[in-house]
C-alpha cells in the first residue's frame, strides 16, 4: 500500500502570515524540531529572496553536518527559468525545489492579464523543471496554485507534463480552501489514477476544513495507488484562516476512525515532540495556542463537569482519544518568582555567564565566552525578544552556523 509523508511549510508558507515573521535563528530551530519529530521534509524558505540566502545555506550546512538528518530542505519557487537560475546562484547547495504556478482560469486571466494560456502554463513549468534538473536539483515537486478551482482534465495534463519531465510530485493546492472532503477525494484520486503520481495535499482553512481536506485528499491518492505528501504549519499558522495543522492531522491520520491501524506512514512519527514545537512556534510568532487546539490547547486534557470528570478518573479512555504523554505533555513547568537575571541585546558577560552556568553551559576562556556573547546579542536583536534555552544552546554549540543565520548583506 501506498504511504503517507509529512511536509512542513511553516518557514514558506506560515511566515508569509500577515503580520507575523521568524527570525532566521527561530526558522531553524523550527526545522531542527521537525527534524527530531520525524516530518518528511521542511519547505524551509525562499531561495530567490536574498536575505534568506545565507540562513538556507547554513541550514544546508546543518544538514551536511548531520545535525538536520534525515529530514530534506526543499526551496520554493515560482515556476520560472530565471527564478531556477537565481535560487542556485544565492544557495549553490540547494537540492530540493518545489516549483509553483497557477492553473485555475481565475488567476490565469486576472494574474496574467489574458497574456497567458493554459498551454503557456504548461509550457513554462516544463522549462522550470528542465532548468532545474540541469543544474542539479534532486527532487522537485511541481505546484498547481489554486487547483481546487482548476478544472480535472487540465490538472491531469499539467501533472502529467510535469512527470514527463521530471517531477517527483505533484503538489494540489486548495490556495483558497475551497474544496470539501468529498471533492477533494474525488479529484485527487481520479489524478493518482490517471497520471500516476505521488500527491502532496497543501490545503487552507478559509471554510474551516483544511484538516480534513488534507486527509481525505490523502485517502484519494492512496485509494488512487499513489503515496500521498501532506503539506502542514505548526499551530495551524499560515495566510487568511491558515493551513492544516502539524499536530492535529497527524493525529487525524494516526487515531480516526477510518485511517488508524489502516494507512502507513512514511516515516515514524515522534509526537513527544508535539508540545515542544507547538510551544516555541507559540512564542517565536507570539501567537497563543488555542485552548481548544487538538493535543496541545489548553483543554486538550482539561475535564470539568462531573460526569466527564468521574469518567477520565476511572478510565481516561473514557473521555480522552489519546494519552497526553503521547504528546510529550504532563512533565512539570518551573516559573522564576524570586530574582530574575534576564538576558539581551544590552547585557553584560556577568549576566550572560550566569544564564549559561544555569544551564550547566560553561566556556574554555573568556575570549570564547564573549564571542558567544557577541552573537546572543546580535540574536535578540533580530528577534526582539528573549531567546529561549534551546537558542543560547544552539548558539553555544555551533557558533559559525549562528554568525551565518545573523548575517544580513542588503543592496549587495
């Protein structure tokens, strides 16, 4: 049986959120958590925007070193020759693209102000993927931006041409969340059937159905004889209404009633690592979780009237789908209430050496305890706000990777 595979774009898709942004060291401590949680692959930025540059080499860097292993960085571009040229002129290294262009008759006309046809369409997304073939990509996954209101037989002729030459995927995008359960199974598994291809399901949640339109578009191209690509952000973050949540569909593949025990996993799934990365994409966005958001909301596990509360009691089957511990959830939180030594962009080596000896983090000399000084200042500048102990760490620990992330060369 086919499989399903998880592809986060919280560093594509959840920053381009109005409003909101990562700083480049918040991006990669995303994708070090990805990493550790077992996702696929990291849509992990724009490699034709140049202040992304140098934090996407640094993270291939990372990823060379074996630090982000096994997880796969893939760029996103417009499907567009000179798109292909610049991304591998400011990130040589970059292997991994996934190439974009619309395909419904809406953004056809209106974008491209009737300059273009379907067949110019097709056209240029095949001159993307030869261009970027030719100059090293190992795997590219083709995008039909707003496919939900693209019509079937043109999407299987846009699939097809992309397989032709190519493409190792086929990326449906429900841009607007217009799709429902029902049609999105339908169309997807009448693509898997007819062009042959793994899908990726990358749906928005503007009617409030993103989580269960992944899964059923997932269900289709399985049920198609396809593998199928999931595309999620963590905390749902992402443009308008946002995309499918990380957590809650896997827990929708991993424990509903008509996928658990059914459909496979690509990759094994760690959701220890659930609350971790909800939490610090939390704060990296400064963007609360829902309390009712599935597995790690505040109410996730939280029980009140009698009934309910007397049933998890006794069984917590009873009133619970999942165990909070499969979350990495129940261990204690500490919060200072006495004196408090914080950490910033202003502090001294005394404050700093006492926040690292906290975290049993010492240094050779003192030279080395003020470069790392020098880039934890730099850090919170960029994020304006404290950084948190997994940040200094890293700092700490792959300092020449840190300078890299805070190097910003405008108007070069």
């Amino acid at each position: 049986m086919p499989k399903i595979y998880f592809i986060d774009v919280t560093n594509r898709d959840g920053v381009q959120t109005a409003n909101l942004g990562l700083s480049k060291l918040e991006k990669t401590m995303i994708n070090i958590y990805l990493n550790e949680m077992g996702i696929f692959q990291s849509e992990f930025g724009f490699p034709t925007t140049r202040h992304e540059s140098a934090y996407l080499q640094a993270n291939l860097e990372l990823a060379a070193m074996g630090v982000l292993q096994p997880i796969r960085l893939s760029g996103w571009l417009r499907a567009i020759v000179s798109d292909v040229e610049i991304a591998f002129r400011f990130v040589p290294d970059i292997r991994h693209l996934n190439l974009s262009i619309s395909t419904s008759p809406q953004m056809i006309s209106a974008k491209f102000r009737g300059e273009k046809k379907r067949e110019d369409i097709v056209e240029m997304m095949i001159d993307a993927v030869e261009a970027a073939k030719a100059l090293g990509t190992e795997s590219i996954g083709v995008n039909a931006e707003d496919a939900s209101r693209t019509d079937t037989d043109f999407l299987i002729e846009f699939a097809s041409a992309a397989k032709e030459h190519g493409a190792q995927r086929f990326r449906y995008c429900d841009t607007l969340g217009y799709d429902d359960p029902f049609t999105i199974y339908e169309t997807v598994k009448t693509l898997a059937e007819n062009v042959g291809i793994p899908i990726e399901l990358h749906c928005h949640g503007d009617l409030g159905m993103a989580v269960a339109n992944s899964v059923a578009g997932a269900k289709g191209a399985i049920d198609g004889g396809q593998d199928a690509y999931i595309n999620t952000t963590v905390n749902g973050i992402g443009e308008r209404a946002g995309n499918a949540d990380l957590v809650a569909t896997i827990l929708a593949v991993a424990k509903s009633k008509g996928f658990a025990g059914r459909y496979r996993l690509g990759k094994r799934i760690n959701l220890k690592k659930a609350w971790k990365i909800s939490k610090f994409a939390s704060y990296a966005f400064g963007v609360p979780v829902p309390i009712n958001q599935p597995g790690v909301g505040a109410n996730a596990f939280a029980h009140s009237s009698g009934i309910h509360a007397d049933g998890v009691l006794k069984d917590p089957e009873n009133y619970e789908l999942y165990d909070l511990a499969e979350l990495g959830r129940g261990e204690l939180e500490f919060v200072e209430t006495g004196r408090e030594i914080c950490f910033g962009e202003y502090s001294g080596i005394s404050g700093f050496r006492h926040i690292m000896g906290k975290m049993s983090t010492t240094f050779e000399d003192s030279a080395k305890a003020r470069e790392i000084l020098e880039l934890v200042r730099y850090a919170n500048v960029e994020a304006q706000k404290p950084l948190v102990e997994a940040e200094l760490l890293f700092i700490a620990k792959y300092p020449q990777i840190a300078k890299k992330l805070l190097t910003l060369s405008p108007l070069e």
